[in-house]
C-alpha cells in the first residue's frame, strides 16, 4: 500500500514548526501542537504520521484501494452520483499555507517546507471533508502543466504539457525522494479508505502550446508564423450577433474578408513543410524545453485557441492551442478554401461535434482515448468532468467513454454543460450528469423561484448543485453575500435532482475568485483588501492559499447542513418529488417535497432579502390526504409541532425552513 510506505518515510522532528490552519487539525489528533489564534504548530513528521495512521487503521487489508471504488464492490450502476456529496479542489490553493507562520507566502519557504498545495497535505485534509460527508473529491487537472505563455506566476493546470504525467508542483519535500506520481496514488488510496470516490477533469480538446506531443506529432497542431502572432485573432463578423453559428451562418462566414485574412496566417507543420530540418532538429533538442528553439529554427509557433461562439469578447486563449481531430477541413469548408490550405481554427473547426470533417485523425483519438485507461489502471480513480466534451465528435466522445467503462463500468462522466436544455441530449450521449447553472441562478433571488420550481424539476439528469464554482465568483462576494452565503447552499443541498458541491474556499466564505471564466469582469479579481498579499491573484494563475484562519462559523454551518442533507439523502434521490403548496404564493418562496410511504420533508427558502413571509402549508394538496407528526428544524435540533394538516410558518428574509413528516397513515 502506498499510504503505509509513505507513513515509514515520515520522520517525526521533535520541532513544532510547522505551522497549519487550526482547522486542519482533526480533534482526535494527540500529538504535540501548540496553538495560536487560528493557526496550529506541529511536527510535520508527527502531524501528517498520525493523520495516516488514523486513515489506514479504517482500511482492510484484503481490499485495492487503488481500484475504484465500484471495481472495489464489484458494482456497475453509476448511480452513486446522484446522491453524491463533492468537493472541488484545486490542489496547489486548495493545501496551501503559510507553514513557517510569519512573513509573505512562498512556495518553497526557508525551512524547506513546500507551501503551494501537495497531495500529502491534500490526504492529510481528507479528516477534515469527512466532516461534511464528502463522499467525492472532484480535482482540478493535476497532469503536469505549461509554465510557456503562463497569465500569471504559475501556468494555468488547463494548460496540459504532459497527458500521462502528475505535475512535479504537487510533490512534497517532507517525502524526500518519493515520485510526485505515488504520492497522488496515496491519494486516491486514502479517499477510497475513508469511502471517498476521487473524479479528475479531464481535457480531451486541447494542450498547452509546447505540449510534448508536438516534437512526435506536430501535424497533430495547428501553426502560424511567430510574425502574425500579435494581430492573431478570432476574426470579427460584423452581421451576427454572439452565437454558434448555424451550417448557413457558418459557409457565410467563409467569404468574410475578416476570416480571409485570417485563414492566411496558418502555415503546414514543420514537419510536413521540411521532413529533413524537422528531423535534425528533434535530435537536438530538450524534451522538455523546446518551444524558443523551434521558434527560432522554423519562424513557426502553435496557435492560440478562443471560443467556439461568434464575436464572443473573450480575448485569445493564449497559454493553450487545439489538438487537430480530423486530417481534412469541416465540412463546411466544401469549395470555400483553397486546395493547399494550411490546416487552420475557426468556429466550426473547434465545434467539431456539430461541424466535423470527414477523415478522422485516428491516431490521435486513440491517444486520446487511452489517457483514462492509464488513471484507471495506475490510480483508481472514479470518473471525470469531460472538459469541452460539447465540442467532441460524437465518435471520439463514444470511445473515450466506451474505453474507460470497458474497465470499469461504474465510471461516472459528467458534461460541461450549462444548459439545462442540452440534458437530454448528453444523457443520450452517455453522461451520468451536467454541470448546470445553479451557480447563475440561485444567487439571483429573482431566478431561483424559477431554476427551483421548473427547471432542477425537468431536467433529464442530475446536476451539479452549486452556489459557486471554480469559474464564478465566490457566494460571499455576491451582492447580499451575508445573507447568500447561507441561503443558496441550503437551496442547492435540497434541490432537486442537485449533486450537492461545496466548491474549495467556500466552507470559509473565501472572497476571492479562483478563476474569472464565468459571470466575472476583471473587477472580479479584486475581492480582497488592498494589503491583503493576495489581492488581485487567481488561483487557476497564481499562488494562492484560502484564508483558513477565518473560517469556523461558515465551515460549521456547511458540516451542519451536510450532515442534514445525509439524514435525508436517499428521500431526496429515490423519493417522490412534489411541489409545496401554500395558501398564497407570488414566486418568491421557492418549495420542494420529497415523500416516501413512511415518510416526508419539506423544504421552503424565502427569496425576499428584505421582508419575512409568513404562510400556510396545505398538506392535503401538496401529498394527499395524510396523518403524521409534523416536526420542524430549528437551531440545530428537531422542534416537534404535533399532528398537523396545515403547516403555519414565518419565514426570515432570506431565511429558509425544513419540516420532517412521520405518516401514521397514509390515503390519497
């Protein structure tokens, strides 16, 4: 086992300092500590050796934790992930702290500890989510990164330089010379010992613009002259408004003057161009470290990627580029590009599901294809968000799928997909679930009656219930943030057919986004004060540690109501969903009821921030005719009201209520 291996390499220093959040300490934990405020010092030795020991005495000894978890059970329903409970991480934030205690945060300190985020403090952060009844950790990409063309000090983990390797930012000094690869290994290990499953995002579309592969395959990328690179570009279409384009809207845009000249810029790989100088020069050069000489050897340089829609604002994607899936152009492209044209982007070349050409690139999508198959078999790990797998061809998302359920067929794929309409049609495509919106419209008390009461109601898969996301901003920097913090979680942690998340940083009430891609501005970076040493940094770019010290009060209320949410889990999943109905109603009391023949919640939220609402729940029109104890959850506790028929409630602004139905008979 790898976690027993890395608990003989820990060596206790009889010195405490090493300094934690306090919060990382787990209450059972006796060894030496001494407190100060909000932080902890140990023996790192001590610390991360006893937290281990703590995991592996919850093992058995007859069990791969380096299988999945269903592999484990020998289970293939997929299933589990509708009454999942997750949290997103972005490992290197996500583990990251100040550990000498004083001065500015570095990533290696002058003690030698690694301060940027590490698969060991990642395992020794797992007693702390079990407090949540987090049974699934969602990773942010852990395959080793660019550090070219990087939007701020460290490379963006989108930016994949290697498919096949764990980013060496991940390993921790304290094991000396372990392989950054058996620590995240360790890591799968210890989730599934404490019953976590562990899911990657995993990015089939893209690679970052000196990715390794280019020195074995660059007809696999598309190229441009290093001269155009300043003025490079999504052509502009003036006619159109911000979209995906249409098959007519698309052959139209062929004769646009804008994209004329933008095809013109693209250029034949080196490779293809001169066999002979391509050759001489892969001999030369540093696997690692050769996209500067292949610029200045061949005048050539990857394209940037951009967005698949029309006039979309988004600047270039400057740190990434697209791998190249098919050999010929779009259809699309029939008799509106010249015979010699260099392979190029454009909208319906990066929308390849709904504009494909016509001889696919087979080498690649084997390659493609085969990535998972290695995490499963080296690592174990549960599922994926499939990153831009919308974009996919409809084959090349098949065998990836088909690929990694022909090992395990309890692997669980979730769609980046934010449209509620698009479910039905990723459900028929083979996901177990869709990102959503959650995080767009329950912020928005003048949407969440909406999302609430048709749109969680009628989707065709499960989705991911979140109040924020690695993407948007974070709830507590939301206008009404104080009353949001609490209000949206509990909305998402009983929606229904939501996936409960809490997302890394929100459990304390952390300010600053991790990233601007979703329902951001530039403003949104500056979240925190203007001494803070962190203001103005993004996770997704720079060093970045969670504001730990602040974070008692939210991290109880999120392990409260996900200990709730778990009393309750298999009545939200598996129940019969019915709509409250109250005496009065104007769309600002979002409801749900989930009823089994024994049992029932109810749930109402007030949307109004600023009035309390007072109404009556109708018992007999929201079930059925019904006798039962009615009990409602207040302070922490189970408030038993009596046998009831119609519920009378007052409801803070903002605030929410959750009743629990015993049926001593039930008749309809």
């Amino acid at each position: 086992m790898y976690l027993t291996e890395m608990r003989e390499s820990l060596r206790p220093s009889e010195k405490l300092n090493y300094c934690v959040p306090l919060l990382w300490v787990p209450d059972w934990y006796d060894g030496s500590v001494k407190v100060s405020g909000g932080k902890a010092f140990v023996d790192p030795g001590e610390f991360f050796g006893k937290i281990i020991e703590w995991i592996l005495a919850r093992s058995d000894k007859s069990i791969d934790y380096n299988q999945s978890i269903c592999l484990q059970r020998n289970e293939i329903s997929r299933d589990w992930i509708k009454g999942a409970t997750i949290y997103g991480a972005l490992i290197r934030s996500t583990a990251a702290y100040n550990h000498k205690g004083f001065g500015r945060f570095e990533q290696d300190d002058v003690l030698g500890y690694r301060e940027s985020g590490t698969f060991l403090k990642m395992i020794a952060l797992l007693p702390f989510l079990k407090k949540f009844r987090i049974d699934a950790l969602y990773l942010l990409p852990v395959t080793r990164s660019s550090n070219v063309f990087k939007k701020g000090e460290l490379g963006s983990p989108y930016a994949v330089k290697d498919f096949m390797k764990i980013d060496d930012i991940y390993h921790d000094p304290l094991l000396d010379d372990w392989k950054v690869e058996d620590e995240f290994a360790a890591l799968v290990e210890a989730s599934h010992i404490l019953g976590i499953r562990v899911l990657t995002d995993f990015i089939p579309r893209t690679a970052a613009r000196d990715s390794n592969l280019i020195l074995q395959h660059p007809e696999w990328f598309y190229w441009i002259r290093v001269e155009d690179l300043y003025e490079y570009a999504p052509p502009r279409i003036d006619d159109l408004e911000f979209k995906i384009p249409e098959y007519h809207e698309m052959r139209a845009i062929y004769n646009y003057p804008s994209v004329i000249k933008h095809l013109k810029r693209f250029e034949f790989d080196p490779k293809t161009s001169d066999q002979r100088r391509w050759n001489e020069f892969v001999k030369k050069v540093n696997d690692s470290d050769f996209i500067s000489d292949l610029v200045r050897f061949f005048g050539l340089i990857t394209a940037p990627g951009f967005s698949d829609w029309i006039n979309d604002p988004q600047p270039t994607w400057d740190d990434i580029t697209f791998l190249r899936l098919y050999e010929d152009h779009p259809v699309t492209s029939a008799g509106k590009v010249q015979p010699n044209q260099p392979p190029y982007i454009l909208f319906d070349v990066i929308k390849a599901s709904k504009f494909p050409g016509e001889r696919p690139n087979i080498e690649l999508w084997n390659y493609i294809s085969s990535i998972l198959p290695e995490y499963q078999k080296r690592y174990g790990i549960d599922g994926v968000r499939l990153d831009m797998g919308h974009a996919l061809p409809a084959d090349l998302e098949h065998l990836i799928m088909k690929e990694a359920r022909d090992i395990d067929p309890g692997f669980v794929f979730i769609a980046e997909e934010f449209d509620f309409s698009r479910a039905e049609h990723a459900k028929k495509a083979g996901y177990d679930a869709i990102i959503g919106n959650s995080w767009w419209m329950l912020p928005r008390p003048e949407k969440a009656y909406e999302f609430y009461q048709n749109i969680a109601t009628s989707t065709a898969l499960p989705f991911i219930a979140a109040a924020e996301t690695a993407d948007t901003p974070r709830i507590a920097s939301r206008k009404n943030g104080e009353i949001l913090r609490y209000l949206v979680p509990y909305m998402c942690a009983f929606a229904p057919s939501g996936i409960f998340f809490i997302n890394s940083g929100q459990e304390v009430a952390e300010r600053q986004p991790m990233n601007l891609g979703l329902d951001n501005s530039f403003q949104g970076r500056f979240m925190l004060n203007a001494e803070d040493e962190f203001q103005g940094k993004l996770a997704f770019f720079d060093h970045y540690a969670l504001h730990w010290e602040d974070g008692q009060d939210m991290a109880r209320f999120l392990r409260d109501l996900s200990h709730l949410r778990s009393q309750y889990r298999s009545l939200i999943c598996n129940g019969t969903y019915r709509p409250v109905y109250f005496d009065w109603q104007d769309g600002k009391t979002a409801n749900a009821s989930f009823w089994s023949e024994q049992e029932g919640i109810i749930f109402v939220a007030n949307l109004d921030l600023d009035s309390s609402r007072r109404v009556k729940i109708e018992l007999d029109k929201t079930i059925g005719k019904v006798e039962g104890i009615v009990r409602r959850f207040c302070s922490g506790s189970w408030e038993t009201l009596g046998l009831l028929e119609v519920i009378d409630v007052e409801i803070e602004p903002g605030a929410t209520a959750l009743f629990h139905i015993t049926r001593l008979e039930a008749s309809s």
